[in-house]
C-alpha cells in the first residue's frame, strides 16, 4: 500500500472511530458531519470525501456486526442437532451482543436511526428473524417467540450492568440467555 493510500486508510479509520464516540456520547440525530470535523481537526469536506452522509457512516460502522451475524446464522444451519444448534446461537449471539455493546453502544436494530433507515432495519429484521426459525424452527411457539425476543434485545441488561467485566457481562448473559431459551422449550 501507498504512503498516500495508508494515509487515506488511516483518516477514513479516524473518520469512524470519531463518529462512532460522538454517536455514542451524543446520539446520532444530535451528532453532525460537521461536529466530527471539528473532533478531528479537519475540514466538514475531508469528512465528506470519505462518507457523504451519517447514514453512510452508520453503515460502515454496522458493517462488522451484520457480517459477523450472518456468518454465525450460516454456521448455524450447518448445525444438525437442535440443542447445539441453540447452543451455537446462544454463545455466538452473547459474544456479539457484548463486542457490539463496547463498540458502538447504544445503537442497535431498535435505535430509532436504524429503525428509520429502511434498507438497515430490513436487514437486521432479516437476519433476526432467520435467526428465530433457526433456534426454533418454522413455526415457534408464543412462549418461544417471546423467549427469542427478549434475549435478542439485551441493551438494558448491558447499560445495567456496565460495570462487569467482559467476561463477567459474558457470562451473566449466558446463563439468562440460556434460561429463557429452556423455559421457553
């Protein structure tokens, strides 16, 4: 790679980390282009260069997650016995929930930005839905759906217990997500 290309890798990283702290500290709707411009020491264009809008940015910062999801959800239907195809979800989900949370919380599939954003929320409803048939089959229960539900939306757990370790919020979320998923069937 280039001096030029390494250096232009370099801001655009700059360029998301600054927007993903902002989004963070502020919200979304209250962070500007311009006000990750001005974090950054840079002009409002050299942010524009690299990403014309915040929904741009948004994206690229959701990026990872919805890959990691699908690759998880893929290495699930691979998966041919129930119990450790839920339990492959249910480690693999936890350890996004908790990547995610430390990364760019508090944004999720029910921030109102995604929600808003059509193309975002139709494929995070997707991937969560492919998720529901894959730990329940075709046709889940009420008890299951609710199950699944609410263990898919754990951002109060995680903004609760913030002060846990990685590792202890790991766990706590393993032995919930695990509970509910059993009392569910």
């Amino acid at each position: 790679m280039s001096t030029r290309a390494a250096q232009a890798e370099k801001t655009r990283q700059a360029v998301l980390d600054t927007a993903r702290k902002l989004f963070v500290d502020h919200g979304f709707d209250a962070t500007s282009l311009q006000q990750i411009a001005d974090a950054m020491g840079v002009t409002k264009a050299n942010v524009y260069y690299y990403f014309r809008t915040k929904i741009a940015i948004l994206e690229e910062l959701l990026a990872p997650t919805v890959a990691a999801l699908t690759a998880r959800l893929d290495d699930a239907e691979r998966i041919a016995g129930r119990d450790e195809r839920v339990e492959h979800l249910i480690t693999t989900w936890v350890e996004q929930v908790v990547v995610a949370y430390r990364t760019i919380a508090p944004m999720s599939r029910h921030d109102p930005i995604v929600r808003r954003h059509e193309r975002i929320a139709r494929e995070l409803d997707a991937l969560a839905e492919r998720g529901l048939r894959l730990m329940f089959g075709p046709a889940p229960t009420v008890d299951q759906q609710a199950a699944y539900w609410l263990i898919s939306d754990l951002g109060v757990v995680n903004r609760r217990l913030d002060h846990l370790s990685d590792d202890e919020l790991r766990e706590t979320l393993l032995r919930l997500c695990r509970g509910v998923v059993r009392e569910a069937g």
